[in-house]
C-alpha cells in the first residue's frame, strides 16, 4: 500500500480528533459525575442503570410515601381504640360502683351521668378521621360512624341472630293493664286501687335488635316494592319466610308486652318502641335450637349519636337521587364483617391493612345496655320519689291511712324488686362490658401486629435503599481520581500528536523537487 503525505495527514487528524474526543468525554465525566452520557456510550451501564433505577424507585415510593401514610393511619387507630379501652374501663368501674346494694339516689344519678357521657364519648371516637377519610367505615371513607345529626332517613335494616342471642329477662310489673303504682298523686291516691300482691316479677325471652324506635309498621316489601322474604317475623336463616309460623303482634307498651309475654307461653310480641321481639317460654324453647335468624325492620328516625347502619347490616334506603341503594349484601351470607380492606403496599409483594372495622370494635350493645341500666334506674327513682310521697301523705291525718298503707306496702316491695333488678342489671352488665373490653383488646393487639409489620418493612426497605444506591452510584459514577488522571495523560497524548504532526507535515515531496 502505498503510503503518501495526504494519507500521513488524514490518519493524523483522525488520531488528533479521536483523542480530542477522548478528552471531551472525560470532560463530561469529570463535570458530570458519571460514566456516560448516552446509552450508546455503553449499553450495558445503561441498561443496568434503567434497572436499578425502577428498583431505586419503587423502594422509596415503599419507605418515603407508603410506609409513612400507613404507620399514620395505624397510629390514629392506635389512639382510637386506646380511648375506647379508656372508655370501656370507666365504664366497668361505673357498673361496680352500681352494682353496691347501698347506693343512694344521688349516687345512682351520678353513676347514670357517667355512663351515659362515656357511651357517647366511645361513639364520637369511633368517628375518628385520617386526612378527612374515616378509618372505622371501610371503604365508605366519606361517610361518618354516626349520624352527626338528627335525620329523618329511612332505612329497612336486616339483622341475623343466633339462637344464643336469645336472653332470658326479668321484669317487675308496678301493677297491671289497668291501674299503676306511678299512678297515685296527692289528688287521687284514694281512688288508685293498687295492692302489694299486683306487685310482681314477670319472665320473658327475646331478641334485642339494634336499635330502638323503630317503625310501628310492619315490613312486607323492599323499598323498590317487590315482595319482602325476610319481613319482621321469627324465621330460620334460608327457610321459607312463612314455614315457622311466627307472626309477632304488635305491643307499644313494653311494660304490658313483658307481662303477657310472661302468662301466655305462645306469645310473640315486637315493641318498635323498645325494639324488641318478646316472647314465651314455648317460641324460646322452639327457637333455642342452634338455627340461625334473619330480622327485618323499618327505622325513620335517628338521633345524631346512633351508629350507621350501612356499615353493620344489610339495608337499603333511598339516596338524594331517590334511588334504592343495597348495603353490605354478604351480610346475608354470614358474613358480618364486611370485606372492605383498604391495603398499603409496604415492599414488593407485601400489602398491609391498615383499617379496622367498626364493628369489630363499637357494638350497639354498648348504647343499648347503658340505656336499659338508665331506664331502670329512673324507674327506681321513681319508686323511691313515690315512698317519699306517700311518707308525707301518712303524716296528714286527714287523709285515709288504711288506704296509704296498701299502697305503701305496694311501693315499699316495688323498691325492693326494682333496686335487687338494677344491682343484678349492672352485675351483668361488668361482665357484658368485660367481653367488650376483651373485642376491644384484641382489635388493639391487631392493630399493634400491622403497625409491628410496617416497621419491620420499614427497618428493611431502608436497608435496601442503601443497598441499591451503592449498587446505582457503583454503576453509573465516574471515579473522579481516576478520570482526573485519564483526562491528563489524555491532554499530554494531545499535546505530544500536535508536536509530531507539526514536524512530520512541514516536508512534503515538493521540498525534494
């Protein structure tokens, strides 16, 4: 090949140029920080580096904004519940207190104050938010525990019971249909015809439901009009509606449903007012076979501290729209908690719930056994305001001792039976609160397990974090020492080529000529 002075020329500014190249490239390293510019400068770095990043990504996505968020929630449940276990705590103390036989009616007053404020302070808890979303709804994030307020909605509401739900009550009858020993004034005492043996206990059985002032009428189709299967009658879970045969009557007052519930052994009674269904002993003894029941009902009407039936049962009810809106249709299957997980992924593969369910931790028992203690206990001081009465009417000689004397005798046994009812009420209710307490507990220690998952994930991801971005900076971070080196050696390469280039080009064949 022959080898001219144009070929010396181009080959050396060729070489010239590729060092330049060179040095500007280790330049850029050297400006930069890193190994390359473009991922045609060295596809492997690059491919590695998209890889690591992505990687890089999704772990602080996990450490900086989803381990965070979730430890947020946890901790407000956390709180939450703590307060409810404060509550629930209060409570049974109050009920210890009650449940002393030398209680004045002072005392009781003050016992009653009590557990009312801790029932409601236990509801406004469970109405706790998270930046405005309610962490005891499940998905219904916009939508409160309680009703806040008083509404007039609508709602037919279908509860499921088991046999075990069944509970056998006493009550004390302070006369018959006809007279009552709240009934004797001043006025009238000597017209009121009531004696020590109208004075009675009577025994009866039922379900609870829910809530209390319920409609009066009786559900026999859904609120979009089609026929109801699962009306207000006593029926076994997925049995045909009409093969028991339990049809309840009708009783406003609670006082006479006990009574005729206690005489006549086939009796079943449903008190709207009370929401009760009552019963004799021989529907108890039928029902009392380990089967499983549906009830359904009608409720209009709602205080502001009454707990929100979507988030319990089943029921429908017409939003703004004037649409029939259908909650919670799994209840049906026995399902009663909803499945309405809300999850943070905390790590690949790894999700962790973050909220509890209302129910799991806010019974409506709590509210219904605090006002049936108040109820009776306002009927004890009742009783004891009418021996008081009654003392200052027998200090008036005037008036019909005999007769004062009955009725006194009547009041003095009705005080009896009504203050051993209250003291056996709040005994039973320590032990009621006690499982509480246990229900609450345990949502607590489960709530602590999720919080002890996302601080482990956290302790982890921060590892990994460290990790990847050694691996990252390893990958694609020029060594700045060593660069500095290269691009000098570089610029004595360059100016060693200029120096020999200059020679070799200054004789051309024509200085030959």
């Amino acid at each position: 090949m022959r080898i001219t002075n144009k070929v010396m020329q181009n080959n050396a500014l060729a070489n010239i140029n590729k060092n330049k190249v060179m040095q500007d490239s280790l330049n850029n390293q050297l400006a930069t920080g890193k190994k390359i510019m473009r991922p045609s400068e060295d596809p492997v770095v690059a491919i590695r580096a998209l890889r690591l990043r992505t990687d890089l990504s999704q772990i602080q996505q996990f450490y900086k904004k989803n381990i965070p968020d979730a430890q947020s929630w946890l901790e407000l449940t956390e709180t939450a519940i703590k307060t409810t276990v404060s509550v629930v705590k209060s409570m049974i103390s109050e009920c210890e207190r009650g449940a002393s036989d030398s209680l004045e009616t002072t005392d009781r007053e003050k016992i009653i104050d009590s557990l009312r404020a801790l029932r409601d302070e236990a509801y406004k808890t469970g109405d706790a938010d998270y930046a405005g979303r309610y962490i005891f709804t499940g998905y219904r994030t916009d939508t409160s525990l309680t009703f806040s307020e008083p509404t007039d909605k609508t709602y037919q509401i279908t509860e499921a019971f088991e046999f075990s739900d069944l509970e056998e009550m006493t009550s004390v009858n302070n006369g018959d249909a006809t007279v009552s020993l709240f009934d004797i004034t001043e006025a009238n005492y000597d017209s009121v015809d009531i004696k020590e043996q109208q004075i009675t206990t009577s025994t009866y059985y039922r379900f609870r439901l829910a809530y209390d002032g319920l409609d009066k009428e009786v559900p026999t189709e859904d609120l979009d009009g089609n026929p109801l299967t699962g009306a207000i009658t006593i029926r076994q879970k997925d049995s045909d509606p009409t093969a028991s045969g339990y049809t309840p009557v009708l009783m406003n007052d609670a006082a006479e449903a006990y009574r005729q519930a206690a005489a006549d052994d086939d009796a079943v009674f449903f008190v709207p007012s009370s929401g009760e269904l009552v019963m004799g002993k021989n529907v108890f003894n039928a029902m009392n076979n380990g089967e499983s029941y549906n009830i359904t009902y009608n409720k209009s009407s709602w205080a502001g501290t009454d707990l929100r039936p979507e988030h319990y049962f089943y029921c429908e009810s017409h939003n703004d729209q004037d649409l029939n809106v259908k909650y919670n249709p799994t209840y049906l299957n026995g399902n009663a908690s909803p499945d309405q997980k809300i999850e943070y992924q905390v790590g690949f593969d790894q999700q962790v719930q973050v909220n509890t369910y209302a129910c799991d931790v806010y019974k409506h028992d709590i509210s219904r056994d605090v006002d049936e203690i108040i109820d009776l206990a306002e009927t004890v001081t009742k009783v004891e305001e009418m021996v008081k009465r009654l003392e200052e009417m027998q200090k008036d000689p005037a008036k019909n001792q005999d007769h004062i004397e009955l009725q006194m005798a009547a009041a003095k046994k009705s005080e009896t039976y009504l203050k051993d009812q209250l003291q056996k009420r709040f005994s039973k209710y320590i032990t009621k609160t006690q499982g509480y307490l246990d229900d609450v507990d345990e949502a607590l220690t489960i709530v602590g397990n999720r919080s002890k998952r996302v601080s482990l994930a956290e302790n982890r991801l921060n590892d990994q974090e460290t990790s990847f971005m050694t691996l990252q900076s390893n990958n694609e971070d020029a060594d700045a020492t060593e660069v500095a080196v290269k691009l000098s050696s570089a610029e004595v390469s360059y100016e060693a080529a200029l120096m020999a280039t200059g020679k070799m080009i200054q004789n051309t064949l024509l200085n030959y000529l």
